[in-house]
C-alpha cells in the first residue's frame, strides 16, 4: 500500500506506546511504502525535533532515507487544492504525482478534498488507516 501521511499522523503513530503505533509500524516492516518529498521530508525533521527532540528527529529522518520502501520524489505539478491552509498542498500534490492509495491526515483542511472530481484523492484519517491496517474494515473516506 502506497501511502502519503500527514505530519499530524506520522507523529501519533511514533511511539510504542500510541494506539496508532501500527501506523509507523507498518513502514517499519516494509508492508507500507511511503512516499514523502524534501519539503515533507524537512517539515517531519522541524516538527519532531520540536515535539520529540533532535535525536529522535535525526533517528527517523535517517530510517526515511535508507528504508527501501520510503519513495523519495518531488511533485512535478502543484495542483493547489487546499487554500485554506496552502502549506499542506505539498501533501496532496505529491499524492496525486504518485498515484497514492491515501493521503492520511487528521487535518480538516483536507476534507475540501472529498468534494473533487477530479484530481481524486483518497483522504482518510488515522483512525481509519489504522482500522484498514489491522483489517477492519476494507475503505472508508475522511
């Protein structure tokens, strides 16, 4: 499963300890490849370094850059779908760029989203990812 997650979630599933822990774990094992961009990429370092600290930032942006099921890539069209909050348009353009099964996010500035057409993306919360993870339930939308 081809994945983008958002900041918000990639931080709630980090700990051991967190209910949404399968998320982070799922990249881990490789049975979830994630693909992420250098401007993702220096938001997940910004964030977790501020929540977390610098060692576990430095820690997970080195796993992100050699795990083999971590894409690197760049989005070559910004679609800028999102404007109530356009910072989180590098998400959304680097799900549709790749052709992501979901673009998982907690933020409801997505939720503009479920009303296109055109370009389609799949944008589902935390919650939902973590059911279809543990087989729960098949897909359901944010």
């Amino acid at each position: 499963m081809k994945v983008v997650i958002d900041t918000n979630v990639l931080l709630v599933s980090l700990s051991s300890k967190s209910p949404y822990h399968i998320i982070f774990s799922k990249i881990i094992t490789g049975e979830t490849t994630l693909v992420v961009s250098n401007e993702i990429i220096l938001e997940y370092e910004e964030i977790i370094s501020n929540k977390m600290g610098t060692e576990a930032s430095h820690n997970l942006i080195s796993f992100l850059k050699i795990a083999p099921n971590v894409i690197l890539k760049e989005p070559y069209f910004k679609w800028g779908l999102i404007t109530s909050d356009i910072d989180d348009n590098k998400f959304v353009d680097l799900a549709i760029c790749e052709d992501a099964e979901y673009l998982v996010t907690n933020d409801k500035s997505f939720k503009t989203l479920s009303n296109l057409q055109f370009p389609k993306v799949d944008v589902i919360n935390a919650r939902t990812y973590k059911m279809l993870l543990e087989n729960k339930i098949i897909k359901t939308q944010f």
